[in-house]
C-alpha cells in the first residue's frame, strides 16, 4: 500500500497556540498536511486562527485542557466531525507545563499535582481515549504518536536536583509512552518520546539555543523515518536514542 499524501493525512497537535505547538501547526500546514490544532482557549489563539484563515478547510482550532476528562472526551467527540471518515497519522502531545525556581525543601503539591496531569496523566489518557481514531497499519503506515519529552525527564542523566516537578513529570510521561507503544504495537502504531533540544518559548526562555523553526523542523525529520519497529524509543532531535 504506498504511503498516504501529506494531503491525505490529518495530525493534531496539542498546546498548539504558542511555542513549539504552533511551530508545529505551521511546519506541518507549509507542507500539506491537514491539522487539527487543540489549545486551551482557542477564542484567544490569535495565530492560530489567523492561520486558520489563511488555510481554510486544513486547519481546525479545538478546545483541550489536557488535564481535564471533560475537555479530553469532549475533543473525542468533535473529532470525528472534522476528520470526516479519515483516521489520524500524526499524534503530537505536545502541552507541557515547567514550574520554574523549586528548591529541595520547598517543592509544593500543587507544582507536582500539576506537571503530572499536564506532562504524563492528561497525554496519557488522552492517547488511550483517541485509540480508536489512530490509523492502523494494515490500511495505510500505522499513526505515529510524539510525546514530547524532556531529557529532564531521563533518570539516567539527572545529576542535580533541579525542576524536580518537571523532571518527576517527564519521566512519568516516558514510562506512559513506553507503556502506551506496547499497547499499540499490534495495530502498528508506533509511540515515542521525543526531546526537542532546549528551544526558545516561553519555557525554554530567550537563552536557548535553538529556534523553535530549527527544533521542529528536526523532530519531523525524526518522526518522518520513524521505521515499523521504532517503537518504544525515547529520541533526541537527531533521532539519537536518550538513556531513560
Ligand atoms: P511553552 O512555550 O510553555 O508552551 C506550552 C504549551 O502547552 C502552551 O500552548 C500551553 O497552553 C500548553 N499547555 C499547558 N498546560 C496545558 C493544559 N493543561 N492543556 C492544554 N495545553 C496546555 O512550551 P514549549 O517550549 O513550546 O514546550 C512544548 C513541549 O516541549 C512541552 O511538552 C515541553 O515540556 C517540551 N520541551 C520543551 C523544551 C524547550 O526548551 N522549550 C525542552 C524540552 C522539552 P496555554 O497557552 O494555554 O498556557
């Protein structure tokens, strides 16, 4: 069976509004992809809708708080209205969030409490709601889900306590996606967690060292020659495998 068209496949990205969610948005609308977009506020998402307006019919705006069950199986159900019949290819769980300036000694609940729903429980959940809407391999190359990942999330290379909520988070995320691609793996849907490099949003901050156009440009190029058995894996923007 070839490969379907950039035109034929439809991906959704979450926390789409701003960051590398938009980036995303934009990169996969430049090449002719049709995207379903979800952010929390969508009457707010003033790039989004412009882009929207700028590629009618491709780009759809929907609401999704991630950590929310309500907003998670309202998105499912208006879903299917705008795949019209189609399935998805292209999975980003990209909503984050990043408490920053902890200090051991100071950590609070509510900090952990939200980075484990927004980083590992929301796009958790969220995969195993949308199952039934991931294409299968046996009707065209299975859908790719991207979690996106940090590599403070890797317990292997934490040698210092910093953002322990983020860190706790991520690394709870890994273990979902792992757990999410061998449930997956069957209808050959590949999962995998994705580190984009420190990138210049609002949470990787002005320092950084990368674009957001130069980090998803490269996390494309790695979901693009993902092969049917790379699943499960936990990447770098080179495609390079991190340690968890
Ligand atoms: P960002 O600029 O802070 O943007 C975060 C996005 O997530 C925003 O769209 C935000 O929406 C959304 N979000 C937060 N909580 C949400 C919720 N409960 N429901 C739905 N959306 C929610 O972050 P970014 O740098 O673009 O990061 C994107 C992803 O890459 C994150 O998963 C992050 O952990 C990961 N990452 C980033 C870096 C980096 O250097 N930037 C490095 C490693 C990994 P609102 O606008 O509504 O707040």
């Amino acid at each position: 069976m070839p490969d379907p068209t950039p035109m034929d496949r439809h991906c959704l990205v979450t926390g789409a509004n701003r960051g590398l969610g938009l980036e995303f948005v934009r990169q996969l609308l430049a090449r002719g992809e049709r995207v379903v977009a979800a952010c929390r506020q969508p009457g707010r998402a003033t790039a989004l809708n412009m882009l929207a307006g700028e590629h009618p019919g491709r780009l759809h705006v929907l609401p999704l708080d991630v950590t929310t069950a309500r907003s998670r199986d309202e998105l499912v159900r208006e879903l299917p209205l705008v795949l019209d019949g189609a399935r998805i290819s292209l999975l980003l769980n990209n909503a984050g969030v990043l408490h920053g300036g902890e200090r051991f000694g100071q950590v609070a609940e509510a900090d952990l409490e939200t980075s484990l729903r927004t980083n590992a429980i929301g796009p958790f959940l969220l995969v195993q709601a949308l199952a039934p809407l991931l294409a299968d391999a046996a009707a065209s190359p299975g859908a790719v889900v991207a979690n996106l990942s940090s590599e403070i999330g890797s317990l292997a290379q934490r040698h210092e306590f910093r953002t322990p909520s983020y860190a706790i988070g991520k690394a709870a995320q890994n273990m979902g996606s792992v757990l999410l691609a061998r449930a997956l793996a069957p209808r050959g849907i590949r999962v995998v967690a994705l580190h984009p490099g420190w990138v210049r949003t609002d949470m990787g901050g002005a320092q950084a060292t990368l674009s957001a156009t130069e980090a998803v440009a490269s996390l494309l190029q790695v979901v693009d020659r993902l092969g049917p058995a790379d699943t499960g894996l936990f990447l770098d923007r080179e495609g390079q495998p991190l340690p968890w």
